[in-house]
C-alpha cells in the first residue's frame, strides 16, 4: 500500500504512514515498505505492512497486559473510524495494516533493549569493550547473552534519511530530563524481560528490540507508542538453532542486511531485492507471526472486520 488517503498527512516515514484522525487521535498505516541501514529498497514484501500491525497488537492486547502491570499503549483499534469518511477502496487497503491510536509528545529517543551481543554493540565490543559507551565483561563470545542480563542502550531519533546515534543511558537522560529517564529505562527493561520469556516458549529468541514512548501529560505518565516487538523493531532467532560465537539464523530482515552487504549494495540507494530475497523475507516474517500469535495471516485477518 503506497497511495495517500484522503485523510490530513501529519508525517511518512520510511514504513509508515501518519494522518489525522481528530483532534486527539492519530491513523498509522504500515506499507509494505522496506528499509535496511536506514535506505528504503525500491520494492517491499507482500503483507509486511499487515504482519507488523497484528503482531504489535497482538503484543499490546494480548501479551504484554497481563505481564507488565499498569502498562499504558497508545492503541485505540484496528477499526477505522466511520467518521473518518474513508471510501470502501481505502478501507479495504488499510485492513490489517493501520491502528487509531492516541496522540502523545514523543519522547525523542529510541529506548534500546539488548539481551545479547550483536550488530553494532559487538562492534563496538570488539574494539572498545564497551556497548553504547558501557564497560562489559571481557571475553564475550558473539551473540552471547550479556551475563548480567539484559542492558538499557538508547539512541537519538534522527529524522527521515538520517541515522539515529547510539548514546549512554546518562546522555539520554539529559534528553528525556530526570523525571522520566529511569521510568523510560525500567518500563523498557520490563517489556522486553516478559517479551523475551513469552517468546522463547515458542522458539523465537528476542535478542534486542527498540521501544518508543510518549507522555500522557494530562496524567503525566509514560506510555508505550509506535510498533512493538516486530521483525522490523527487533533481533528474532530461532532458538533451535541457537549458539554463541557465531553469526545467528534470523526472522528478521537481518536476511536482508546479510544479502546486501554480500551484494556490495549496503547503505546503496535505489536497490531492489530479486524476487527470491524477496520471497526469503516474506516467510521469514510470516514465520515469526504464526509462532508468536498462533495463527496463520490470513486466520488473524478473518477476525477483522471487512
């Protein structure tokens, strides 16, 4: 889905889409958009859109409610409003894949959970031992569980065609302000403890994922915002295939990221993934839905209002 609706367009980024919805509310709509090392390929993966909306909802109605209590979200309903006047053709591009959510001041950070060692924080390990400018252990292996258990390593939130900066948990807080930086840092830490643990039952290991957040300044409280523990926000391993000192098979566009850098084309604009990365992706993405909610695509679909 790439068209624009007839709805006020308050911003697009390099997946989403955000238009008004009314005075307090917002419409995110999810394309099938593609990005790796913050470039957009020129073609996306069939449903991706949808896949990462009924997994973030899954997430936030279904999970995380009964393990993170008093956990606020900004998800209002996968139904689109009638008063938003859409026509039957635009509702039925957005089925699936766009949430009414409440408006919020976003915080500007991206609140980063690792659980193990990998992607740029090995990176940096190997040349400094530290992760986000934080001492660790010596002699840790590739994608190892950090051995004092999951690390709060947040980043700025750069603008579109930007990349975001890695920084300390301190440099964020300067940031966010005192007030909010250890809520933002333990509600972090929380959702990705009882995401982890969900997840490994059903043979996916969360290695990291990023969270965004947002103040209800009404009732001055943090809340959890944007998409929540998808292939696109986080690190998805099989857990069958697991093994430290190594490079890990995934369920996310890490696949991607590995075929362009083979390919010579990382961080190149104006790439487009051959039909069988394509294809590759796609079940990679459908793989991790079906295990994390229990159903096919098309069975969560059928619970949806046309």
């Amino acid at each position: 889905m790439t068209r624009s609706l007839t709805l006020p367009l308050v911003a697009k980024g390099k997946v989403r889409e955000i238009y008004e919805a009314g005075d307090s509310t917002l419409l995110l709509v999810t394309s099938d958009r593609i990005s790796a090392y913050d470039v957009i390929l020129k073609n996306g993966v069939q449903s991706k859109g949808v896949v990462l909306t009924l997994i973030t909802n899954h997430w936030l109605n279904t999970v995380l409610p009964g393990h993170v209590p008093g956990l606020k979200h900004h998800l209002l309903s996968l139904s689109i409003p009638p008063a938003l006047n859409l026509g039957p053709e635009e509702r039925q591009r957005l089925r699936g894949r766009s949430m009414v959510v409440n408006k919020y001041r976003v915080f500007p950070i991206e609140a980063i959970v690792r659980g193990y060692i990998t992607g740029s924080s090995w990176a940096e390990y190997k040349q400094k031992g530290t992760v986000h400018g934080l001492s660790q252990p010596s002699g840790l292996e590739q994608c190892q569980a950090f051995p004092d258990g999951p690390i709060y390593t947040p980043s700025t939130k750069a603008p579109v065609g930007e990349k975001d900066e890695n920084i300390t948990p301190e440099q964020a807080r300067k940031i966010v302000g005192d007030k909010y930086a250890e809520k933002i840092e333990n509600l972090a830490l929380s959702i990705y403890k009882a995401a982890h643990a969900y997840a490994l039952e059903r043979g996916i290991i969360v290695a990291d994922t990023k969270f965004e957040f947002g103040l209800d300044e009404e009732r001055d409280e943090i809340v959890l915002i944007d998409e929540v523990l998808t292939p696109d926000s986080s690190r998805f391993w099989p857990a069958a295939d697991y093994a430290p000192g190594r490079d890990q098979k995934s369920f996310d566009k890490q696949y991607l990221r590995d075929w362009l850098t083979s390919q010579g084309l990382k961080g190149k604009e104006g790439v487009s993934m051959t039909e069988d990365v394509q294809a590759q992706t796609s079940a990679k993405y459908l793989d991790a839905f079906q295990r994390l909610t229990g159903e096919t695509l098309d069975q969560a679909l059928a619970k949806l209002e046309s």
